[in-house]
C-alpha cells in the first residue's frame, strides 16, 4: 500500500446492483458500494460472484462498517 490507499483481497461473495460484499482472505464479510468513477460498473459485478480472487481499493463511506470501492483488480491465490 506505498500510496496510502487501503486494498483487501477476497472473492466477492454477494451482489446487487452497485453494491457488493466481499468475502476477504482474513474470513471478514465485508460491504461495499461501487463508486461512480470505479474501474468496472455495476452490470460488471455478477461475473465475478464467487470468484475469481479479486484486489478491491477502497475508502471509507459515511455510514459506519460501509465502504467505497474504487478499484477492483483481479488477484493471483496466495
């Protein structure tokens, strides 16, 4: 993370519509909202329901345990 934005590595496990919960690597389920500048659109997200791994870089949402997603890479297993 050497430009300070957060990423988490999971299979997103849950989709509707621009929001999404990933399944990390750590074993949290964790809620996200696909932002409107993200590197994919919410019509994206139903092909990667339960795999591949992905790379998602976020930032914190007003509400509290809901984060922003601005960037989902595909991910190699460790």
């Amino acid at each position: 993370m050497e430009d300070g934005v957060p990423r988490i590595s999971g299979i997103i496990s849950v989709v509707q519509e621009g929001r999404f919960r990933l399944s990390s690597d750590d074993g949290r389920s964790i809620p996200f909202t696909l932002a409107s500048h993200a590197t994919l659109e919410p019509q994206d997200l139903p092909s990667l329901l339960a795999g591949p791994r992905v790379l998602v870089s976020y930032t914190a949402a007003s509400s509290p345990n809901v984060f922003v997603a601005h960037e989902i890479a595909f991910t190699s297993a460790t």
